[in-house]
C-alpha cells in the first residue's frame, strides 16, 4: 500500500467472488494489471474490466467484484476505506 494524498494505493491479487458491500461517503478506483474483473452494480448492471482497463465506482453504490481467474489489480480509495467493504 502506498500514501498519494489522502488516498492509498493497494495491489490485490484476487479470484472468485467478493461480498455486496459500499461505500457511503467515498468513491473506489480498480485499475486491472492482469486478468479479468466484472463488478457487479446494484441495478444489475456488470462491467467487465480486461487488462489495463479501469472504472470508478462512486460512493454509496452497491456493488461486488469477481474474478473468474487470478486477477492482479490496483485500487485507489481513501485511507478510511475498509478493504473488507461495509
């Protein structure tokens, strides 16, 4: 993890699902470096994110990662993010 700000930088290395969780009062940033990430939105809407692709989920909406294979991916969130969602 890395300090830009009053964000962090972390590098996840993730496969399979993710719980529904959001954040009320922050935005989340996913920048995939390798493999594929579909995150699912609340009204049913999934964005399928290839290699050096990225999408900003804006707070307050629900939502859930998934990644069918091994996915490495940077998120860019504030500090006061908690990584397990709430």
């Amino acid at each position: 993890m890395t300090r830009v700000n009053d964000s962090v930088v972390r590098l996840g290395i993730v496969e399979g699902e993710y719980h529904w969780h959001k954040h009320e009062n922050d935005d989340e940033f996913f920048f995939v470096l390798e493999g594929k990430l579909w995150i699912d939105i609340e009204d049913h809407e999934t964005i399928e994110l290839n290699p050096l692709q990225g999408t900003t989920i804006p707070k307050g909406v629900m939502h859930r990662p998934r990644a069918p294979q091994k996915t490495i991916m940077l998120m860019v969130e504030t500090h006061q993010i908690e990584p397990t969602g709430n």
